[in-house]
C-alpha cells in the first residue's frame, strides 16, 4: 500500500519536474484538421441552383427572444434576397438549428451544419459564449461564419473566418461613457450589472474605465442574477451613493422592474443602458417609470432614412412587430452575406471569406457597414431615450 | 445612515414577508406528509398567473377596486386549492405508502412540468418572456420619512397586513378548530390517526389546499411587490422558502414565519453592507451551516426513526 | 487465467475495441462529437446512479459536480498549455497533460462532494436533494464573480485534446466501477442501506461512511465527465451546468431503473439521441419551414415532457424500465451466461 | 455458567417529550447467559432493545459493552463491539439473496489497511470520538473499494472468504438450500432464521432475539428453541430474548425480567415470576392465556415505541 503511494507520488513530481516550455508549434488538435472534403464532389452548400447556408440560433432557452428575432430578420433578408432573383442566379437556402441557449449545443449546431449539411457559410449566435463555441468550429474548418449580434471581442479573435456586423462591447460601453459625461454632464455615476451575463460585464467594464478616463467618477457598482425580480437592496446601497445616473447595461426584461422599483426607493438618478434594452416589452414592464431613461442602440426606428423606414414596413407587414434591434442585425448579417457572394469570384468558401472581409461602406439598417481588419464593423452607435410606448432618437456617435 | 438602514429594513421584511408565507406550505404539507413539496413554488406561479388573468378580464378600472382586489386574491387562492387537491389526488396520494424518494421524484417532475409548461407559448400557456403584474393596488406613498429618505408605501402596508392577517388564520386554524387538531393528530402517525377515525384522506388533502392557496396568496404580494411575473419564478422562490422553512425547523409553522422573515433580513443586509454578487450563495450557504449546526433548526428537532 | 490478471482482462479488451473504433470513426468530427456529448451524459447518469440507485439517496445536483470537474480541469489545461513533458513526443504529452487534468477535475469534485454530503447525508435522505441544489447555485455564484474562471462569458481556449478513445474509455472506467462495487460485499451494503437503514447500521455497517464514500465517487466520476466536457467544447460556461442539466441526469438515471446500470447507460445513450435524432426526422420530411418550426416545438415541450415522464414513471414503474435488472437479466433463459437476481 | 460480563445496563432510561418510556432498567448480561425480556404491548421491550443497541440515547443511566460505557456511540459501533440484535417486524434486506444479507452482516471484520483492534482501541480511549480513529477506518473503506475495483487476489481471497462464512451461517440456520434465493421471497418462518443467520454474521457476543418465535407454528417454535440453545452453545453467546409466547419463554430462559409501562416490576426464575401477583395483574391478558395453553389472539402489528 505504502510502496503504491510512494510510487504515486513519485511519478508526480517527475512529471512536474519533467515539465518543459513547449518549443514546436501545437500538434493539430484531433478530430480537427482541415476541412472536410466535400462529399461527392461538389462544392459545399451548392445544390444544383440551390445555395445552402446555415444559421445557429436561441429559439428556446433562456435567450429565445433573441434567436427568434434574429431569425425574423435573417428570414425577411433572404425572402428579399430570393424575390430579387437570389444570388448569381440560385436561389438560398437556409438551414436553421436551436442552440438551445447552450454552448454544447450551438458548437454541436455548427459542426453539423458543417460536416453533415455541407454549408457554405454560418450565421449567426447572439449570446457571445454561443458565437466562440460555433466559431472554434467553424475556424478550424474554415467555414465563414457571420455573427449578427455577439458584441464580445474575443468573438472574431478566434481566426480570420469569423466576422460580425454589430460593434463590439467596448465601443459601445464607450459611447454610453461619452454620452453621460459630455451631453448629460454627470460626473458621479453607479453602474449596475448582471453578474450572469457576460455581455453586461463586458460593457460595465468598459463603461467603468473609459468614464473614469474621461474625468468622471464611478461611485459604485453593484450586481444582480439574471432572473430575480427584486433589486431593492441594490438600488438602496445605489441610492445612498447619489450617483446622477446609473448605468444599468442589462437586459429589458430585467430593466422594467428595476426603473420601477427606482422609482418606488426615490432614486432620482437617470437611468442608462445597452441595446439589451431594445424591446417592445420594455414599455410594458416599465411603464411609466422607465420613461425619460437612456440606452445605446444599433439603429433608431425614427430615423426617417427610407431604407431604414422600408425595412419596418416589410418587418411589420411579415411579423406583426416593430423589429428590435437584433432582428435588425440579423438582416444585415444576411445582407452582407449576400453581398459577399455577389461579389466573390466563385461560390467557395475561401473566396467568399476574402469578399466578406473585403465588405465596404455597405448601406445596412443598422448604419454604413465596414468591416476592419479585425474583421469587426465600424459604425456609429446611436443614443435613444426612452418614451411613451416609443423611443425617440437622440445623438448619434461616432467611433 | 439611520435612513438606508430603515430603508434595507423594509425591503428585507417585504421580501421576508413573501417567503414566509410560501414557507409555511412546506412546512404544513412536510408535517402531514413528510414529503418535500418540490412543486410548492410553481404552485405559487400558476397563481400569480391565475391573478394575472383575472386581472386582466377585470380591466384597469374595476381591477384595483376593493372588491376587484378580492376577486384576484380569491381566484387565485381557489384555483390553486383546486390546483394542489389534483396534484395530491392523482401523483401524491398513490405514492402514500411507498419509499419516500418516489414521491420527491414525482414532485421534481410536478415542478418541472409547471415550470416549463408555462414557458411554451401555445394555447393559453404564457410563454417565456415576463410579463407586467397590473397594479391592483394604486401606488402611493403611505409614509414619507425626510427628504423622501424613507418612503413606505401602501401597497407595502396592505400586503403586510394580508399576510399578518393569513398568518393569524393559519395559526387559528390549526390550533383553535376541529380540522387542525386533525391535522395534528395526522402528522403525528397517520396510522395511528387512522385507527382512531380521523379521515386521513381528506385531512392531508384539505392540508394540501390550504398550502397551495397559502401560495397563491403569497405569489399574488409577491407580483404585488415586483411588478413583474415568469414562469420559473416559482423556482427560485420555493427554493428560498423551503430553506427559510428549514432554518426554522421544517414541519413548525411559528418556525417558518421566524425563518422566512431571517433569511429575508440576512440577504437584504449582506447586499446592503457587503456585496450584491453573493446574494444567491447567502440562502445555500446559510442552509448547510443550518444543517451542520442545528439539524434540526432553530426551532425544530431531530426526529428520531422508528423502529 | 491467474487471479491477478482477472482484474486487468476486461481493461485490456476495452482499450483494443477502442482504439479500433478511434481508427475506424476517429475521423468524422460530428460523429465524434455527438458520441463524446453522449459518452459524458453516461458517465454522468452512471455515476449518479451509484447514489440514487444503488444508495437510495437522492442528489439533483450532479450538473454542479460537474462544474466543478469541468472548471479545475479546463483551467489547468489552460495554465499548462504551453508546457510539455521532456522526453516525450508532442501528442504524448499533451494526453498525458490531459489525463492529468481529468483526474484533477475528479478529485476537486470529489472533495467538494465529501463537504457538501458529509453534513446532509447524516440526515435524511431528503435534505441532499436540496444542499446538492444549493450547491449547484452556489457553483454557479462563484464561477461567476471569479475572473480566474472567466465569469459569465465562460472558459475558452482549453485544447480540445479529448478525443472518442478517451470519453468512451471514461464510460467503461464508470461502469467497470459501478459493476465491481456492486459485485462486492461493499457494493451489498450499498444495496443494504437503499433496503433498509436501520437494519444496516444494525448489522454494523456505518451507514453514513457507506453513503458519503459513494456520494464522493459518484462526485470523482462526475468532475471527470465535466473535465472530459472541457477539452471538447470550446467554451465552458456556468450555463452548461444548471439545474436543468441536473434533472436530465437524474431523468435519465430514474428512467434507466433506479440501481440497474445498463438501464442507465440506455436510458443516456437514447434520452441524448431523441431530441437530435427528432430534429433529423423533422427536416427531412417537413423540409425547411415546417419541419424547423416543429423541430423547435421538440426542443420547446422537451423539458414539461421530461417533468410528465417522471411523474408518469413514478406512478406506473417506481423502478424505472429496467428496475434493478441489468439487460442481460431480460434476455430469453436458455441464451448463455444469462444470470438473474442482483449480481 | 456465567462468564464475563458482556452487557450491562445501570438505571437507564429515556424519555420521549415528557413521556417516560423506559426507567430506570438495570440488566446484566454475561456469556452464555439466556435471559427473556417480557411484558405487555407497549410496556418498553422494543425501547429496551433499542436503547441497548445505539438507536436511542439514553437520557439517564449508563449502558455499557464488555465493561465500556456506550452511551451515545452510533449503532454500527456498537455492533462492532459485539452487540447484534433482530427486529420484531422483520427487516431483512428484503431485494438481497439470502446469502447477500448475510454477507453484508460478516463484512464488518475485515481491514486491509489498520486493523480493527487498533481502531477499536483508539475508539476507546476517546470514548467514540477520535477523528484519527474515523479517519484510518475511512481509509480502510476507500482501499477497500479500491481492491473491489482492481479485483486484487487479496480481495478475491477475502471475498471467497466471506461467501463461505456466510454460507456456514446459513448451514446452521437450515437455510442453504435459499442461498439466492431473494429474502422477501422466502417464507415467514425463514425469514426469521435468516434474520438471525445475519446478526450472527457480525460475530456478537451477546445477540438480542426480538419476538423470534412471532408468526410460527408449534412445530417451528419447538425447533427454535432447540436452536436457540443450540447457538448460545456453539458461538458462547450471551443471550436475551423478547417473547410473546410464554411457552417457549417458559421453556428456555434461565431469567427473566417483566416490564410494565416502562417499569422493572418483577425478575427472576421463570417459575417465580409467573406465580408473581404484580406480573399476574399487569399481564392478565394474552400471554396468561397462552400459559394456560390458551389460543392467543393476534397482535396488532403496532410499533411498541411511543411516537416521536
């Protein structure tokens, strides 16, 4: 017994010992490799004049107003893509599976639209941990893959495949940081976060440093959890701060209850946020109290561009609903999918990579899309602030 | 500051309030049954739901009258009375005298069935997304201290009455009348309690009703108190109410009220004066520690097996 | 054959089959894929049956051992990334390094299951439903506040070194220890305590050691399947492991026959199967549209339909399909090698 | 006759919310010694029995194994000193094979790492509570389920060990021809066997028979009393039998105590006693019936401990 322990122990600290700095570049990690070969000889996602494309989304779960919303918009793209005699003369196709809000499930989605359904290209994930899991599949694979709303760097770092058409958490925490200190003038500010959402702490993050940078002073920070509906005590420990605004960069269902009980606890401090607001159900469980508040924006539904303005319409007249903002990404993303395979030279994956990363000044709802060399777009960010059952427009800011 | 501490003392007994009320069904249906009502927390859901629709039907003007206030309180508490006899009639009852663990795993999948039932969004089903609770009860401020240092609303007065007042009934109803002392007598042996002509049956029935409707009640404040309703809240909350109930000794209902309103001052001060982030570990931690004490809580014992 | 060998035999032929089966199949990074989610739910719902069947405990929160496996072995894996053993060539090491994380992730879910069952399995059995949920949450609470685990975004980055050798040897590992225990007197007195508490602390067993050493290795093969889980999907985030993964564990081990192994290795391999096998059918025969609306109303209804199936399992077969029978006890009599009775 | 002294009570009693359900009970066991424990329903037998294994904890007097005191040590620990007992209702290990419940009961003598004297030992100068002591026994258990595993040729020796001790046991207790067969398949009579086949199993020195003769004919009782004399011989046990029917009370204990609503009201030889006018005025029911060769009525199969 004692000799198995020693013996244990032993070949541990060998292996510690034996422990050196890697010299060689990684093996290829198994089961990756290059990619799959296509089946029987065609191209990947070309069917006779068919085009298939893939797109992973959140349709049940706990983000499954996102994924259905990005599905709307995706959906209204192609519908206009198709009407308008498709792309080189085929039509596309697109084939959907649910993530189920999980990782394991959406890295599992893209591996299959991958190697079982031959897709040429991959749309998709707004959750940014879902996008990462789809995108080490699909990079290794080199499948291009367009995410339409995951605003996380770390996002598009994974490889030269994986682009989005959103920007990225730190400018839009920045914008909200600009926007505070420069039109609203505060200078004593709380920031409220939601500790399970990684989206939110990636934007108060960059809230805090950039507002801090800029002068001002971030009083406070306090968290919640997705999923509880009382945020007294925070708002209490908030309120004896007197902050001038809090900025709250969560998730609308969550953003009503908290202006609510603001109100009801006397906090006079305005209230900021993120696109995580964007939604129609805002209104409803706000009410009143979320009214006169500010949030960050990828595009403005009162902006009286026509193209913007006929997007709504068509949105309206399909679903029913005013689109949010990720139904308004996912049209976009689909929009310069199809962009980039007018503009490829030949519908493979390698070329229609290289179009898409070569997307200019390409007119979206969202803002004038270019994508940098980190494969992320720039454009601007608008500000709202928050009425009666509507949003009304108020800055736009530049990167 | 004196002000924020009577602030953080409001918010924690409105929020104890709630779970000790939801707790006290636990407690009522462990002493009959034994069983961990798994689904007690979803029960409350459904009535929140249930109000929510009457509510509703009601419309904004009659809703926060008087008598349209009653009417969601008692829809709700009705149908789930009615709710929680189905439950006991056709997954608990036939468990009765089988190993405890197949009615805990029954109640697991009553939860999980009521949970995630109500996220589907056909039929009458509510979905996913969370909805505005009306405003039965106006807002409006019933006590402001300073410079609205400390402001006490109305609603926060009535519900605490009605919970008082619920409370009040509880302890009469099982200490003052026939039915309780039933009650007792059942949860002391039920084969013994059988013998002796008590209809067991419609005891741990009725006790089960009373426990839902106990819920119903609590979940109603509860979207009083948050404004906002979803489909697994009845989770989180069972889950707080069934630790409040255990710190206070499961199966004793002056436990469960003691329970509810400390773990609702526990967590509101350690948010107050340490930090939000730990919120949700406070209830688990304090559990374990409850347990590894004081097994048997604060204000119950350990019961021996019999043998 | 000599006694000493005996122990090894079974190893020896499981790691023969597999390797053939990594040449075979090694290749098709979906299949692959799809087999290393299945393997750890078998991992998972065997080593829960260790205490919910064989025990009679009852724990809901092996999603939150698993968090903890997957955590300590994707983080090491991460910090010893650039390292490698001397001596050895690349790939060798890198298995080496991986294995090392797994049995990592094994203990550190394994400690963390002798503090969290120590105070509640002194108790009834009842009270570990609740702590094992609480400590789920609990889990879940400090993964997110500790940047060291990368916080609500998650773990990314960890090599994906796993591989279908390495998962499905996990599963024999898993189930040569579920059968062996059970084989012993040890394993009887498992079976002891699940029939009858009292009588077994009568009989001299120490119940509560009983339990707790079974809810610990049940707790070591669950940080495994979570270490597995690290080093093949990309990202590991504190949403993987709620409690919702939890109850399809304990659905697959209830459905499978509280105490029957085998039954709990079925029950994972076509719970896992169903949803994705469902989706396939839909969109071959409903094409786009609908068949990707129904595919979703699948995923949608999947998780009352799991609540329904435990209720409607308790009330008509409380010992789940296969009760405590392993699958060769169903098969005809005069097959060979056929045995009865717990075994 | 009398040999050491195996088990021994002092004034021990326990009260159960008020409710005094056992009081003041002095008791003394030695080896070879067959003592019967009788009174009506309810009178505190089964509280006894309970008491004197580790169920209950005392909350007055002393019990001690073998000269040490036990008071609050868990009932495996006890066991492990050598105190065994069988239930009134029977509680077998009702989905193991007769030769499994068995087993299960003979496990506890064999450590692969420290052995059980020096735990034991350890035990015993921390009356019970040596974290060391649970430790090395804990080590014990893993290396244990560490050799199951491996199926090492040590484990495989004490296996083969156990199944023939196990298979001994039955032999003595006429029951290897039910070796597989499952305990809750077997007949009640034999049920009652195996019960005591399995307390043996743990090597008691003193073995506690609770109601052993409960639900069997005449000709079964006879061949238990045999038996039961039989066992105290061949093992040197030291034995105390609760029992209902005074016939076979009667018939082989050398002493016998009476309860009555938790109180000692007689002892003695079992023909003083049954002449005794308080046990004749507290027992004036069944079992004075049965003495007089009387049908017994039967007994409502209500637990004997007041409720918790």
């Amino acid at each position: 017994m004692r000799f198995a322990l020693a013996a244990v122990l032993t070949s541990c600290a060998l292996a510690l010992v034996g422990c050196e700095k890697k010299t060689s570049a990684p093996p290829p990690a198994p089961g990756g490799g290059p990619a799959a070969a296509p089946s029987s000889g065609g191209t990947p996602g070309i069917a006779g004049d068919t085009i298939l494309i893939g797109e992973v989304g959140s349709l049940t779960g706990s983000e499954a107003t996102f994924g259905i919303s990005t599905r709307n918009g995706i959906e209204l793209a192609l519908r206009e893509i198709n009407a308008a005699g498709g792309v080189k003369g085929k039509k596309v196709d697109v084939r959907v599976y649910d993530d189920q809000s999980k990782p394991e499930e959406a890295a599992n989605a893209a591996t299959r639209l991958i190697n079982q359904d031959q897709v040429l290209l991959i749309l998709g994930e707004v959750a940014s941990t879902n996008s990462i899991a789809m995108a080490n599949k699909a990079q290794p694979a080199k499948v291009p893959m367009i995410s339409n709303a995951s605003t996380n760097p770390k996002v598009t770092e994974i490889g030269d495949y994986i682009f989005r058409v959103c920007f990225i958490d730190p400018f839009q925490g920045y914008v909200m940081a600009k926007f505070a200190h420069e039109n609203l003038k505060f200078n004593r500010v709380a920031v409220l976060k939601d500790l399970a959402s990684d989206y939110s702490q990636g934007l108060a993050d960059v809230f805090k440093r950039k507002f801090t940078e800029m002068g001002g002073k971030v009083v406070g920070e306090e968290t919640y959890a997705k999923g509880s509906t009382d945020f007294r005590s925070q708002l209490t420990a908030i309120k004896r701060l007197q902050p001038e605004g809090i900025y709250i960069p969560g998730y609308y269902t969550d953003i009503g209850v908290i202006a609510r009980q603001a109100r009801e606890l006397g906090v006079n401090a305005k209230l900021m946020g993120g696109d995580g607001w964007d939604s129609a159900k805002l209104f409803e469980l706000g009410g009143s109290a979320v009214e006169g508040n500010y949030f960050s924006n990828h595009y403005s539904p009162d902006d009286p561009n026509p193209r913007i303005q006929k997007f709504i319409a068509d949105y309206k007249a399909a679903f029913g609903s005013v689109p949010d903002a990720l139904a308004a990404l996912g049209y976009d993303a689909a929009k310069v999918a199809a962009d980039a395979m007018n503009r490829a030279p030949s519908l493979d994956r390698g070329a229609i990579r290289n179009a898409i990363a070569a997307t200019r000044n390409f007119p979206g709802v969202t803002g004038t899309i270019t994508l940098d060399e980190k494969r992320n777009a720039t454009k601007p960010a608008v500000v709202l602030e928050v009425g009666k059952g509507k949003t009304r427009y108020v800055a736009t800011i530049a990167p | 500051m004196i002000s924020d501490f009577a602030q953080h003392l409001i918010n924690g007994v409105a929020a104890g309030t709630i779970y000790a009320l939801v707790a006290l069904g636990y407690t009522m249906v462990y002493g009959v049954l034994k069983l961990i009502n798994f689904a007690h927390g979803d029960v409350m859901m459904v009535g929140t739901f249930l109000g929510y629709g009457v509510a509703q039907r009601l419309g904004p003007e009659r809703q926060s009258t008087l008598w349209g206030v009653l009417l969601v309180f008692l829809a709700a508490m009705l149908g789930c009375a009615v709710l929680g006899f189905l439950i006991e009639r056709f997954a608990y009852r036939p468990l009765r005298d089988k190993p405890r663990l197949t009615a805990l795993i029954t109640a697991i999948g009553i939860s999980f069935t009521l949970s995630y039932g109500f996220q589907l969004d056909f039929g009458p089903l509510p979905g996913a997304a969370p909805r505005a609770f009306p405003e039965i009860i106006i807002p409006a401020e019933w006590l402001v201290i300073g410079d609205r240092a400390v402001v006490i609303w109305n609603w926060q007065v009535i519900s605490l009455a009605i919970a008082i007042a619920l409370m009040l009934m509880l302890q009469g109803l099982v200490y003052r009348t026939r039915f309780g002392r039933a009650m007792r007598a059942v949860s002391f042996d039920h084969r013994t309690a059988a013998l002796m002509g008590i209809p067991v049956d419609r005891i741990i029935a009725l006790t089960f009703m009373l426990g839902s409707a106990l819920a119903a009640g609590a979940g109603i404040l509860y979207a009083i108190k948050d404004t906002a309703i979803q489909p697994l809240m009845g989770l989180y909350v069972g889950l707080k109410a069934f630790v409040a109930a255990v710190i206070g000794g499961i199966g004793n209902v002056p436990g469960a009220v003691v329970g509810g309103l400390l773990l609702g001052l526990v967590e509101e001060f350690v948010v107050g004066y340490s930090s939000s982030s730990w919120r949700d570990a406070v209830a688990f931690g304090f559990l374990i520690l409850v347990l590894l004490v004081r097994p048997g809580g604060l204000f119950g014992r350990v019961a021996a097996e019999k043998v | 054959m000599p006694a000493a060998l005996r122990g090894l035999v079974p190893v020896l032929i499981a790691i023969a089959v597999l390797a053939v089966l990594q040449v075979l199949v090694g290749s098709s990074p979906f299949f692959v894929y799809l087999a290393s989610i299945v393997g750890v739910n078998v991992v998972l719902a065997v080593s829960l049956n260790i205490v919910n069947g064989m025990t009679g405990q009852f724990s809901i929160g092996h999603a939150g051992f698993m968090a903890v496996g997957a955590y300590t072995a994707g983080k090491l894996s991460l910090l010893i990334k650039d390292l490698a053993i001397s001596g050895l060539p690349g790939v060798v090491s890198d298995q080496v390094q991986f294995v090392g994380t797994l049995l990592a992730g094994g203990i550190a879910a394994a400690v963390c299951g002798f503090v969290v069952g120590l105070p509640s399995l002194r108790l009834r059995g009842d009270y570990l439903a609740i702590v094992t949920l609480g400590f789920g949450e609990i889990i879940r609470v400090i993964v997110q506040n500790l940047d060291l685990f990368g916080r609500a975004l998650g773990l990314s980055g960890v090599p994906q070194t796993s591989s279908l050798f390495a998962v499905w040897f996990c599963v024999f590992l898993v189930t040569l220890v579920a059968r062996r225990i059970v084989g012993s007197t040890h394993g009887r007195s498992l079976w002891a305590i699940r029939e009858d508490e009292v009588a077994a602390e009568a009989m001299g067993v120490n119940t509560t050691g009983y339990k707790v050493r079974a809810f610990v290795i049940s707790s070591f093969f669950a940080g495994v399947a979570g270490g597995l889980f690290a080093h093949f999907v990309p990202i590991i985030n504190p949403g993987s492991f709620t409690f919702v993964k939890s109850i399809e564990v304990v659905v697959m081990v209830v459905a499978g026959g509280l105490g029957s192994t085998t039954g709990a290795i079925v029950a994972a391999v076509f719970l896992t199967l169903l949803p994705e096998a469902l989706r396939t059918l839909f969109l071959q025969v409903g094409g786009l549209d609908t068949g990707a609306s129904l595919a979703q109303k699948v995923d949608q209804i999947r998780m009352p339909v799991y609540g329904i199936l435990l209720v409607i399992l308790m009330l008509v077969r409380p010992q789940g399909l296969f009760g405590t029978r392993e699958i060769w006890d169903l098969l005809p009599r005069w097959l060979p090698g056929t045995r009865r009775g717990l075994r | 006759m009398s040999g050491e002294v195996l088990l021994q009570t002092v004034r021990a009693g326990i009260e159960f919310g008020g409710l005094r359900a056992l009081h003041g009970f002095d008791l003394e066991i030695r080896r070879g010694d067959l003592k019967g424990l009788i009174g009506p329903n309810g009178a505190g037998k089964t509280t006894a029995f309970n008491l004197l294994t580790g169920v209950y904890v005392p909350t007055h007097g002393e019990i001690r194994v073998c000269g040490e005191r036990v008071n609050g040590r868990q009932p495996h620990q006890i066991n492990h000193l050598g105190v065994a007992r069988t239930f009134q209702n029977i509680r077998l290990f009702r989905a193991l094979t007769a030769l499994d419940n068995v087993r299960v009961a003979c496990l506890s003598d064999e450590r692969p790492v420290f052995t059980r004297a020096r735990i034991d030992e350890l035990r015993r100068r921390s009356s019970g509570k040596s974290p060391v002591a649970e430790a090395m026994d804990a080590l014990n258990n893993y290396v244990d389920w560490w050799r199951a595993l491996l199926l090492t040729p040590g484990f495989q020796k004490e296996e083969a060990e156990l199944t023939r001790r196990a298979e001994e046991l039955l032999e003595v207790m006429g029951l290897s021809h039910r070796r597989d067969e499952r305990a809750r398949n077997l007949p009640y009579g034999e049920q009652r066997r195996l019960e005591i086949a399995r307390a043996l199993g743990t090597r008691p020195k003193v073995l506690l028979l609770d109601e052993p003769a409960a639900g069997m004919n005449t000709r079964e009782k006879g061949d238990l009393m045999v038996l039961i004399r039989q066992l105290r011989d061949q093992f040197s046990l030291g034995l105390l039998v609760i029992e209902h029917d005074m016939k076979l009370v009667m018939g082989i204990c050398e002493e016998i105590t009476v309860l009555d609503h938790g109180v000692t009201i007689a002892r003695g030889a079992p023909e003083r006693v049954r002449q005794d006018p308080k046990v004749i005025e507290a027992y004036l029911g069944d079992s004075y019936l049965a003495s007089h060769g009387l049908p017994v009525p039967p007994h409502a199969p209500t637990s004997e401990t007041p409720v918790t």
